[in-house]
C-alpha cells in the first residue's frame, strides 16, 4: 500500500469527524464491557495547513481568539478548550507521530455539552487532520486509543474509548459492537435498519450541560476500580452475575448491578437490531435508563422527564444517551410520530420551566474522512 502523501508547502486540507449517539452500554467503555454507538452526521471539521516552526495555531467558532502552543507541549501547558487540540498534538508526539507545526481552523454542528461526543469530535478531527497534512498512515482503531490518552492524559477526563472509536470507525447505515476488553479493541459493524422499517432515531438535547472532566463522573469511575479490586478481576464487565452477592455496601452494589445488566442489555441489543426485532430493542433501552438512573445513578431530571413523556407518547424505548448528568436522551419512535413526540417533550419542559430542548433525528453516518 502507497503511503499517503504530506500536504505541499502553503496547501490545505480539510478532515472532518463526528460526534456519536451510544445506543446502549453506558458507562461499560472503562470496565472492559461491550458498548454499541454510531456516529452521527454532525461533524467537527478541521482545516490543516503545515508550518514548519514547531508551533501549532488553532482557531475556532468557540472563541474569538486563536490560541498558540508548541509542538512540543506537555500536561498543563494549554487551558481551556484547546487542550484537547494540545492534547491530541501531545499523544500523537507520545507514539512516534510529533508534527512540526500547524495552522488549524476548526468548525462544528456537535453541540457543545449535550452527551454527544464533541470532544471527541474536535479530537479526531484534529487527529485525521494532522495526520493527513503530515502523511502519517495510522489505523483508525490505534488513532482512537491515540485521541483518548490525549483526553485522558492531558485534558484530565477518565472517558474510555468509545468515543473516540465511534467517531473514526462509524459507518454510514450501522450501528457498532465495540468490545472493548481486547487489546486493541474489536469493532464489528451491525446492519442498522430502523429507518427503512418506519421507525426514527429522536435526539433529544436538554440544555442542561455536563462536563465529564469533573464531579461525579469521575467519582463513578473510582467506584468501578474499587470494586474491581474487591472482586480480584481486571475489568468489571467480567464480573459473573452473582458477584453482587460478594459486595455489602449497597451503593457499591448498585453500580455493579447496573455493570453486570448493562453487558447483557448490549448483547441482547446487537440481537434486536440484527433481527430488526424493534419491540425488543425499545425494551432494553428503557431497562437501560432505568439502570442508569436508579442504580448507577446518572441521569438528571431533564433527562428523566424527556424518557417519561417520550414512553407516553408512543415511543418504543427511550433513554439518556453519554456520561449523564445532563446532555441528550434518545428515542425510538416511529418516524410519523417524531413531531408530537418533539412537541410533547417540549411541553413538559415549559411546564416545569426547564430550558427548552432541542430536538433533532439522526442516523447511523460515516466516521472521520478527508473532504478536500
């Protein structure tokens, strides 16, 4: 296979990389449990232009400055939310792939703080660009895992790897398996057919924002590690089902409850949407959010009632989608019920007077690519 070609002197290229929707298996990517994403159609773009003085220049729609760092940047150098630019810059450097310098121009429909991946987004855009510009053949799955200890790393958030993987390796009309306990991981593309049987994928964006690099995220990633010790096993998806009768702190219990049931929801899912057995897969998604909000406890109250009216207005299954804590719920509907579906949520969001929602539907697109 030819190697890519670099980016001539003064030419720029344009990647792009899409945030993700997790149908279902949250909170399994840091246990070494299956998850099943799909990359959406709303996409980080990044703008590339080689320099060659060892500095990186970016600039973005989210300020209205530009913000400059060495090529050669560590933990701690770059705030704000160009550290996850500096951040992928530092972990590509970390494997053998340091630039010599860029100008980055970056631009994004993924909403900001809705528990779709925009960070994500941003850094593997970043990362297909610079690789590109500067001819790097890296593979999609080790591109992700690059991305991700730059999130972790650098930026200070303990996300996982499904992010990252679903953005590189979507693919336009399926949804993903990630098995994420293999190293590297394994990723199988599953038939996604919900669109052509009538059925619509609804996104609801609450506008209460979360942040991952903080609070109680992190707090539930230290719980899984404490109970993997307690349990003597390297990743916690592994754990059989009657471990929970080994642990006595009920807190402690419930986190591992929801980590057992979780990994069986994913696998029966990838059965449901195999079959196109819709009924099924509504129910496990449901069974999900319940999970997540009474035993992992992650939801908010946004994203509770937005799961409540969805169910009573027809739709087939609904749940929080992302880290929790606010962001974005999902909804299978059928697809001529996506507008009342819409009108209700937002109806029930003016009754309480919680900011109104925006809501939008999405299906299954491709991972990062190159667009000039």
């Amino acid at each position: 296979m030819t190697a890519p070609q670099p980016l001539a002197p003064g030419e720029i290229g344009t990647w792009a990389a899409p945030g993700r929707v997790n149908l279902i298996g949250e909170h399994l990517d840091y246990v070494g449990g299956p998850v099943m994403p799909i990359a959406l159609d709303l996409r980080t773009t990044v703008k590339v232009r080689r320099r060659d003085d060892g500095r990186v220049r970016v600039w973005s729609g989210i300020s209205d400055r530009s913000v400059e760092f060495g090529a050669d940047t560590t933990p701690g150098d770059v705030k704000g939310w160009a550290r996850y630019v500096a951040g992928t810059v530092w972990a590509l450097a970390q494997s053998g792939h340091r630039t010599g310098g860029a100008d980055l121009v970056v631009s994004s429909d993924v909403p900001l703080g809705a528990g779709l991946s925009s960070s994500a987004a941003l850094e593997c855009g970043v990362a297909v660009a610079l690789a590109g510009a500067e001819g790097w053949e890296i593979d999609p799955i080790t591109l992700a895992l690059t991305c991700q200890r730059g999130e972790n790393e650098y930026v200070g958030a303990p996300t996982g790897s499904m992010d990252q993987l679903a953005s590189l390796c979507g693919e336009k009309g399926h949804a993903l398996m990630i098995e994420t306990a293999p190293t590297p991981p394994s990723v199988r593309a599953v038939p996604a057919h919900w669109v052509e049987d009538g059925y619509a994928l609804v996104v609801v964006d609450t506008q209460a924002k979360h942040s991952l690099a903080t609070g109680e995220y992190g707090v539930r990633r230290a719980q899984t590690e404490e109970l993997g010790e307690l349990l003597g096993v390297d990743r916690l998806a592994s754990a059989p089902p009657d471990a929970v009768l080994k642990v006595d702190d009920p807190v402690l219990k419930a986190r591992l409850r929801h980590v057992i049931t979780e990994t069986q929801r994913v696998r029966s899912a990838a059965r449901a949407l195999s079959s196109r057995d819709w009924a099924q897969f509504g129910q496990l998604m449901s069974a999900s959010h319940a999970s997540l909000r009474d035993d992992y406890e992650v939801s908010a109250p946004e994203l509770d009632l937005t799961v409540e009216t969805a169910m009573e207005n027809g739709a087939l299954g609904a749940r929080m989608t992302g880290g929790g804590f606010g962001g974005s719920a999902i909804a299978l509907v059928e697809a001529d019920r996506v507008e009342a579906v819409g009108e209700a949520v937002a109806a029930a969001f003016a009754r309480v007077d919680f900011t109104a929602p925006r809501t939008f539907v999405v299906a299954p697109a491709d991972g990062a690519t190159r667009l000039s």
